[in-house]
C-alpha cells in the first residue's frame, strides 16, 4: 500500500508550483540599487602573450564606470584548487596560478582578459569592443598526448604539463603486471570519454554588493554550495573573513557540477563592488557559458582486463589521460582519481587493479566535475571492456558478470573503498525481467523485418555517494571537510524551520526532506519548511553535489531532528509529570508509555516559548537545534541497465526502443523523485552516448559553441524509460539507509547504449567491436562501413 | 545588440522604399537575423519588417494552378494552408525548426538567405518556383548561387514564390543532430514532362539538382531507378556531423526514401 505522507510517500514536489509558474526567483531576477553591469572582455585565441590592453578610449565611453584588467588584480589571490593530487613517485601535483583576470598570457577561448563595469549592460559591451589588444598568439597545445610530449607549454613556470602522474595503487603495480603475464585471456580497449558541456537550463550569474556603512561583502551566485563559495573566495581570493561576508544561491535552475566550483566572475564581482562602490551584476550569456563553465569528462583511456579460462577477473590495468583544461578547476584534481580509480572495481571481485592517470593541461576550459564525475568514465571502461571480453571469449554477457559479481558485503576492493551493501544479482534478476529480455528474439525479428537491426546493451554499475568521510578524503588530498549540517528550529506554534548547507537546484529537497522529519514526529509535512542557499541562515554546509544530500545533509537533519525529540520529551515529561524515560512519541502525540496521558507536539513546542509550566532549572527555554553529521564511508548505489536499440543501417542512426533501470538506492523517502532524478540521468547519459561532444579545433577553437553544433537531447531522442527501484539493500551507515539517486543514471546509461549498438552491429556481420561516443549516425554509419 | 530603428510599412512600395536607406535590411521572422544581430555580427541601422505587408501574406492558387506564397507567410501557415494544394511543400514547411520557429520565420527570409543547410530553397528548386521580387521575377534555377549567395540585388525583396505543383513529390530531411537543420535533404517531384530532385544540406555549393537521378527517374520513377547511382564525395560538406563520404551516401538514401514516400 503506498503511503501518502511521510518517508516512501510520492508526495508532490512542492517547489514545483514556483517553478512552473514563473515565480520563481533565481540569481538574474536580483536586482540591487543602482547597480552596475559587468561584460568580461574574453581571449579570442587560445594561447596567446599579452603585449598590451589598451583601454583609453574605451574608458572613455559612455557609461563606463571602469575597466578593470589583470593589472588591478596584482597582489590578490588567484582561484583556489580545492584538492591536491600525490602523484605516484610522492610529489604534489603541478599547480598553475589562476589569476581572476589573465595576466601575461591567455590560455584558452574565453580566458577573461578585462571587464568593463558600465551603467548598462549595452554600454559595457560596446566599450568592450573598444579596448584595443595586443596579443601575440603563441601555438596551442590541444591533444592530451602532444601536450605530455613536449608540446609548447601553457604555464611557463610550470616543468611540463603534465598536473600529475597518479598510480593506484602504486604498491601493486608488481602483481597486476604478473597476473597479466599468467593471465588466459587478456581483453583491451581504446576508447575516449568525451569532453561534455554541462549545460544547465539557467547559465551563470553573479551580483555582488558592498555595504561601505559596515564593510559587509554580499555575493549572489548561482552555487549549489554558497558556504563553499564563501569559504573559498573569501579566504583565498579575497581576503573577507566569513562574518563579513554572505553567499547567496537563490533558486538555481540545474547545476550537474558546473555550479560547484568558484568561478572568476564571481570573486571579479564581489571585488569590483567594493572597488566602485556600487553592486555589480554579470549575467552569462549561453555562448559565453560555453568557454567559461567547466566542462566535464574528456578522459582517452587504455583499459586491459586479465582472465582466467573460465572467464574469472584476474587483474585491470588501466591508463587515462584526463584533461584539466588551462587551469584547475576548484576539485579537477579528484575526478579522474578518488572518483574513478576507486571504482574500477565495479561490481566485480577482481583480486587485482591498477589504475594510472596522467592529468593534463591543454589550452582548453577547465574541466572538472560533470554529473557522475569520474564515475562515469569508470563505468564506461569497465562495461565496455567486459562486452568486449564475453564476445571474444563467447561467454554470456550476462553470465561473465554473473560469475564475477561481489556477493558478499562488506566487501573491500582492492582500489581502497569498502562497500558496505548490496545485492548486484537482484538488481541485474530485475532489469532481466523488467526489460522482457526473454522476448528480444522476437522483437530483433520484427525489427529486421522493417530493416532495421536491433540490438542490446547491458551494463551493471556502482557508484560512491554520500560524498564523503572527512578524514579519509582529507588524507586523499580534499582541502575541505565533505561533512554537512543542519538546523531544525521549531516554532511556538509547532512548526519548523530546518536550515540546511545541502542546496536545492532541481532536487526537490524542500519536499523530500520534510517528509523525512514528518515521519519522525509524526506531524503534517506542510508544517515543516527547508530554508537553504544563504549562508547567513544555514550553518556551515559543503552543499550539493556527489549525490550527498539526503545521505549527508538528510543524516544532519535527521541527527538534529533527535535532538530536538529528545529535548521536547523532557519538556513533556515535565507537562505529563513523568518521567523522560517513559515518553513516547507517536503522530505527534506524546504519552507516558502505558498510560491514556498524553500531550500534544504543540503544546510541548508552546510551552518551550512559553515557558511558564517548564523545568528551567533544567532545561533551557526554546527548541533548536543543530547537527554536524560527517559520514563514515561512502555509500554505494548500483544496478543494472539494459539498452535495446534499433540501428538503420542505410543512415547509421540509432534510435533507443527500450530503456530499463533498475536501480538499488538503499530506502527511498519520495519514490517519485528518485524516478524523475534517474529519468533525468538517463538523458544526460543517453546525450552523451548519442548526441553531445565539445569539439575542439587544433588551434583550440570550439567548434560546437552554440547548440548549433552541440547536440542536447530532446525529448524525442529519449525513449519511455521503465524504472525500478524495488531491490533495496539499505546502506548500514546512515542513519536513513540511503544511498543516493542523482548520478545513477547518467553513470550507468552510456554504456548500455554503446554496448547495444555494439552488438546490434555484431549480429549484423560487422566486425565493429568499439565506437567512441557520441555515437552520431555519421559515426556509426562510418564504423559500418570502415 | 546594437540600436536599431524598426519600421513596419504596409505596402510593398513602402518596404522598397525604406529599404533604400543606408545600412536598411529586410526583417522576416527574424529567425536568423536577430540571433546574427545578437552576436554583433551583423548591425543593420534600420529594420524593415514585412510582416505588416498584407500583399506579402497567405497561400492561393493562380490561373495557372500554381501555389503562390506571399514573401512574408509563415512555415507554419503555409504548412497549414498549401496542404490541400501541395502536400509536399506543406510537410516541408511543417517539419522547418520548432514551433516557435515556424510561427516567425518565412519563406522570403529562407530563400533570401540561402543556408546551405535550410529546407525550402531544395523546394523551391525542386518545383522549378519562380521568385518574385518588387521588381522582377527570377526563375529558380537562377535564384541560388551559392551558399548563402542569391540573385537579390542590394534591397531587393522577396514579394512572392510561385510553385508549379507536382504530380506527386516528397521532401526527405536527415536532421543534422544539434540544430535539425537539414544534414541532408531531398526534394523529389514529378511533374507531367519530367522528374526535378534538389539537393540541400550536402554541398559547399549551397542547394542543388542532382541531375542523373532526375533523369533516371524521369525514365522509371521508382527508388530502384537510382540505385546504381551515387554521388561523388567531392565538394560536399564535412563537419562535426558528417564527412563528406557520408552527406553523399545520404543523398542516394534520402533521394529513394523521397521517391518511396512519394508514390
Ligand atoms: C531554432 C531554429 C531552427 C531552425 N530550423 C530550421 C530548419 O529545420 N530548416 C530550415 O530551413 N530553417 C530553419 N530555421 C531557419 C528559419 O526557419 C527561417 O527560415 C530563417 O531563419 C529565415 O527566415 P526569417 O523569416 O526568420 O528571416 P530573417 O531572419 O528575418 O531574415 C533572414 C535574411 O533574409 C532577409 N530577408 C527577410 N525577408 C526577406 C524578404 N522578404 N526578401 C528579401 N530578403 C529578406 C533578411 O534581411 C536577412 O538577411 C531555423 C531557425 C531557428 C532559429
């Protein structure tokens, strides 16, 4: 019987009235006081010297303010990187300044060179045009491989360009080297994760403000973690301390990653607010979002996959190299390391891994995290290299996982995680039966009697969420706790208040999480409110992202709601005359256990404000109440996807028939939701195996800058999904027993849809064992055909 | 952005007119002019819609059963409005852009702009349409020069686009995945005295007839007419989303689907 309110209830996301109905309020909506407007004056060229900015006649013109240029930005601090890689011989990574605005030389398209403040936005444009350069273009390094091979340098004060060299784990390098020498079989691939641009619906905007009367700092942002940004622009770049400074993230419409990070223009705003003494706004324009969001993925990898004669995982080896972009991204350093070497074990008990990743810089865009980060590129090498290892081996692609899967929890991997749960068989049992994979046959006939060639795909994920235990990824080079926090502050009247660092930018937190704490008391979901997105009501908060708000900023609240029940227990035992011990609380009542005594939740959260009848010897007055909750392992999501396509082979193009998720998140709080976060996964991850790609020409220009030649799905490129999330093996270390929903579906789908067109191509009699993505009907035609 | 000033006329002589001033440029729907305006690419001091232009508006038939479309009728209108007359064109007109799309844009602003990748110029060169213009009429196969190039002289305007109708005809869009511009397409029509198949999306040379097909299948109108034909790789596009191998496979794919489709 599904319930109607609390924890499992597919209550209506709230937040959705808003949204749909244009009220709203994101970032652009904010509008100060005889602001000013901010255009970013970008680098045209990818790698260039500059020689001179000229910017007199510009000054000059109509409504400009000022024009500020790296120059002014002398002696301020540069983006920080939010996380230091060890590379494999023990040495820190390599790692550039990143000045607000470029100094001495450009190193990508849209590297901020100068911004003009103006009274409008028209006039700061014009006066942008007017600003004469002198940039001697220097050549552009590109290609990950040229750039470790000596191509030209893009940080002159840096050895090489290359960020790291990372080997995991280093000590076993020896063994995984000798399990492949014995090994039966060994399967390789090649393959490229390509470079994505997240894309959000609503891009960038930053207005900063400055308040000279008390020096207090306001930045509006569009962040899906405002404490973070205020911790790292004001003790990095800027130089203000916390109380003098307030992170705003209203309503933000959709992040995938890109609004993690700090970003120039938001620290310039904060900046030039202060400098001119009047709010600064700057709002992205799409084409601008394109060289100035960080972009994702863009790994080229070599995966081997060593196997005994019955088809038993013997030892991985891999090698990436990940692109970092011009400059590191606030956690670039991470993605292609601790949120992907530590999940090449995937579903399998592979004794033995390892995995080297060499990161570099290339005159490109940042590149950091992108909806699954590094998870993705994981799952991707896995999957594909186990397709490939069950056709060379003619063993069943269902049985070859079969074989391998983990089957007893906890269970450590040898690449450093340990997963506390699962149960890969009953999600993979479920997609089988789900995707009516016993009628395939019939379907593939009914395709190529209309001449179409059917195929399908299987892929078993995992993932890490729940991001993250502080002291291990402290250890692991994380400059910043991952714990989250939360106050739930109950009003006299019984309502409550529940202030949270966990940002809601699509997730639907300001439903999900009432139902949470409705549960535990036992009252009315509408009486409970999520306030989020300004630093000056949560306590500190380390935000959205990793698929961590439920488990962590969820466990925070659920940690402070306790409190607040243990607290309001003795006030009632007091109003009941007994004692704590024997208080329960049920559908917000509480009653002396064995007795017809009982006390309404609202009269015990009155009597906290009014406290007349109240033990304030003891207790007291009032009912808040706040939780750190800092994670003691990751928690591990996984399933499995199965991916029917049908492919023309006159045109190459793939077109998705079915789509079958089956997912095991642990407890699920709002069933609806998680379905609507797997959907919207989904897309992205089919858009990425189909349509998406940020292309580079070899002088470093983006060729698809505009959605002219970057493909987003549509609705009509995405099949009708059939998603389950019935297997549940509850995560042990929370305290909800949730695992996270948010990334699953863009990790798991990729290689489901390669892996179907794969071997749609095979039965076809076309020896095509790899197509990197996006898998275009170009593409596709010409590995047909090659 | 920069400024502009905008001026609506409501007659043909009125546009001309305004036209003749300096830096003046015609605005259609304003589908592409204004994203180009947008990016500073283009700064036209005064715009001069034909929107208002009522002579410039809807669908009818002349005495000679041609269909006629006013310089300013919307895709969408035409999709609506030429169904009953010329199917063809009609399915054309409403598989061009998004709704949005096809509720500005028109057919003068199409043809005047000439994108290599655009559905209605291999219409309009697929039915041998006369253009006319305020001050002449220019016969298809003479209207196209080029990508992006036409015959229109400096401020001279599309007023009207007559289309001999077909026995039967077909367009075939192959959606070039990002924009769903064509990648490529086929316009196939088969009229009384011979076949007319006009290719768009494929070539460096803007839209064009592929004229082997056109007479095999003037011979035997049927997809297997032209299936020992191919098209050479040789001037056609390659970008992000074909080679130029591929866009002229296409074409031989597209062209027998069109003449499948078209019956
Ligand atoms: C998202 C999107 C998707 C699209 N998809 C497609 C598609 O799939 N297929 C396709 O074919 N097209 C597509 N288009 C293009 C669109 O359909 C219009 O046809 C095109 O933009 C031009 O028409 P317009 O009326 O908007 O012209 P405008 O943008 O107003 O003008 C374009 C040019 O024509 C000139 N001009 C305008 N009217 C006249 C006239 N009467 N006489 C002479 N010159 C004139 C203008 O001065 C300008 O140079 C798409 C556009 C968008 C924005």
């Amino acid at each position: 019987m599904p319930k109607d309110s609390g924890i499992g209830a597919s209550s209506k996301r709230r937040e959705d009235v808003r949204f749909l109905t244009g009220r709203g309020k994101y970032t652009d909506d904010i509008n100060l006081r005889g602001q000013a407007y901010v255009h970013f004056l970008r680098s045209d060229v990818a790698h260039g010297r500059i020689n001179g900015i000229d910017t007199g006649e510009a000054a000059a013109m109509p409504g400009v303010v000022r024009i500020f240029t790296g120059a002014d930005f002398e002696g301020v601090g540069g983006l920080p990187c939010g996380w230091q890689v060890t590379d494999r011989h023990g040495n820190p990574m390599q790692e550039p300044a990143h000045p607000i605005l470029a100094q001495g030389k450009v190193r990508h398209v849209g590297d901020p060179i100068a911004a003009v403040v103006a009274d409008s936005y028209a006039q700061a444009r014009d006066a942008a045009e007017a600003i004469v350069l002198d940039i001697e273009e220097l050549p552009a390094v590109i290609d990950m491989k040229a750039a470790v091979e000596g191509g030209p340098k893009v940080h002159d004060d840096l050895e090489s360009n290359l960020c790291y060299d990372w080997g995991f784990v280093e000590e076993n390098k020896d063994a995984v080297n000798a399990a492949f020498e014995a090994a039966a079989h060994v399967t390789t691939l090649e393959l490229k994760n390509q470079r994505l641009v997240a894309n959000p619906m609503e891009p960038r905007v930053a207005v900063g403000d400055y308040a000279p009367g008390t020096g207090d700092s306001t930045l509006y942002t569009t962040s899906q973690n405002p404490h973070v940004i205020r911790l790292l622009m004001g003790a990095f770049v800027l130089g203000i301390p916390e109380h003098k400074l307030r992170v705003v993230a209203p309503d933000v419409g959709g992040g995938f990653g890109s609004k993690i990070f700090h970003y120039a223009e938001e620290a310039f705003c904060t900046f030039a607010a202060k400098a001119i003494e009047r709010p600064v706004k700057w709002t992205s324009s799409r084409s601008e979002a394109f060289m100035s969001d960080a972009h994702g993925r863009d790994h080229v990898t070599k995966i081997e996959l060593a196997l005994d004669a019955d088809g038993m995982f013997q030892a991985i080896r891999t090698e990436t190299f990940a692109n970092m972009g011009a400059y590191l991204s606030t956690f670039a350093p991470s993605v292609p390391t601790w949120l992907h070497g530590t999940l090449m074990a995937g579903n399998y008990k592979t004794p033995l891994i390892y995995v080297n990743v060499k990161a570099v810089f290339t005159n490109t865009v940042p590149v950091d995290a992108y909806r699954g980060a590094g998870r993705p590129e994981a799952t991707f090498q896995l999957e594909r290299v186990i397709d490939k290892a069950a056709r060379e081996m003619g063993i069943d692609p269902v049985e070859l996982r079969r074989k391998n899967f983990i089957t007893e929890f906890p269970y450590a991997t040898p690449v450093a995680v340990e997963y506390d749960t699962g149960d890969y068989n009953a999600t993979l049992d479920k997609a089988l039966e789900v995707a009516d994979v016993s009628g395939f046959e019939a379907r593939r006939a009914a395709s190529a009697a209309k001449g179409k060639w059917r195929g399908l795909g299987l892929n078993c994920y995992i993932e890490a969420c729940g991001i993250a235990p502080s002291a291990l990824v402290g250890q692991l080079g994380a400059r910043a706790g991952l714990y989250e926090s939360a106050t739930v502050r109950v009003n006299a009247t019984g309502g409550l208040v529940v202030m949270t660092g966990s940002h809601s930018h699509g997730q639907g937190h300001e439903t999900a999480f009432p139902q949470v704490i409705a549960e535990m008391i036992g009252i009315d979901e509408s009486m409970i409110e999520i306030v989020h997105g300004d630093t000056a009501n949560s306590p500190m908060g380390m935000g959205t992202y990793g698929s961590r708000s439920l488990a962590v900023g969820g466990s925070a609240m659920v940690r402070a709601t306790e409190k607040i029940i243990n607290k309001a227990k003795k006030i009632a035992a007091h109003l009941l005359e007994a004692s704590d011990a024997d208080i329960e609380l049920k559908d917000g009542q509480f009653s002396v256990a064995g007795t017809d005594k009982s006390v309404a939740w609202g009269d015990v959260t009155l009597a906290a404000y009014v406290p007349h009848n109240y033990p304030l010897e003891d207790l007291e007055p009032g009912l808040e109440e706040t939780a750190f909750y800092d994670p003691s392992n990751f928690t591990y999501p996984a399933g499995t996807y199965i991916c029917e396509v049908e492919v023309d082979p006159d045109t190459g193009k793939v077109s998705i028939e079915r789509f079958t998720a089956a997912d095991d998140f642990g407890n699920v709080v709002n069933p609806m939701i998680v379905e609507g976060q797997v959907h919207g996964g989904l897309a992205q991850g089919i858009g990425q195996a189909l349509l998406e790609s940020c292309v580079y020409d070899a002088n470093g220009q983006i060729l698809s800058a505009s959605y002219m030649d970057y493909a987003m799905p549509r609705a009509d490129d995405v099949p009708y999904y059939s998603v389950d999330h019935s297997c549940q093996t509850p995560c042990t270390h929370n305290p909800l027993g949730v695992k996270g929903c948010g990334e699953a579906g863009a990790i798991g789908s990729p290689p489901a849809v390669v892996n179907a067109v794969v071997d749609a191509l095979q039965r076809n009699g076309k020896d095509v064992t790899h197509i990197d993505m996006p898998l275009s009907p170009a593409r596709v035609w010409a590995a047909m055909n090659g | 952005m920069h400024n502009f000033e905008l001026v609506k006329p409501t007659t043909i002589a009125d546009a001309v007119a305004a036209l003749s001033g300096e830096d003046a440029q015609a605005l259609g729907g304003g589908q592409t002019l204004i994203p180009t305006m947008k990016q500073r690419l283009a700064a036209p001091t005064t715009l001069v819609s034909t929107t208002g232009i009522s002579e410039m508006q809807g669908v009818c038939v002349d005495d000679a059963g041609r269909v006629c479309i006013g310089g300013a009728t919307t895709h969408a209108t035409v999709a609506a409005e030429a169904a009953a007359h010329y199917p063809g064109l009609a399915a054309l007109a409403g598989g061009i852009g998004d709704p949005a799309v096809r509720n500005r844009g028109t057919i003068g602003g199409s043809l005047a702009n000439n994108d290599p990748s655009a559905c209605y110029p291999s219409a309009a060169l697929g039915s041998g349409a006369t253009i006319v213009t305020n001050s002449r009429e220019i016969a298809a196969d003479d209207f196209f020069q080029g990508m992006f190039e036409t015959a229109l002289e400096e401020g001279e305007i599309i007023t009207e686009v007559k289309f001999p109708v077909p026995q039967a005809s077909n367009y075939q869009k192959f959606l070039q995945p990002a924009s769903r511009f064509a990648l490529v397409g086929v316009f196939v029509a088969r009229y009384a005295d011979g076949v007319r198949v006009a290719v768009t999306g494929a070539s460096e040379s803007g839209v064009f007839r592929w004229s082997e097909a056109e007479a095999a299948l003037s011979d035997s109108f049927a997809a297997s007419a032209i299936g020992g034909l191919s098209v050479p790789a040789d001037g056609m596009i390659g970008d992000l989303h074909g080679t130029p191998e591929y866009r002229a496979h296409l074409i031989g794919v597209m062209t027998g689907r069109a003449v499948a489709a078209a019956g």
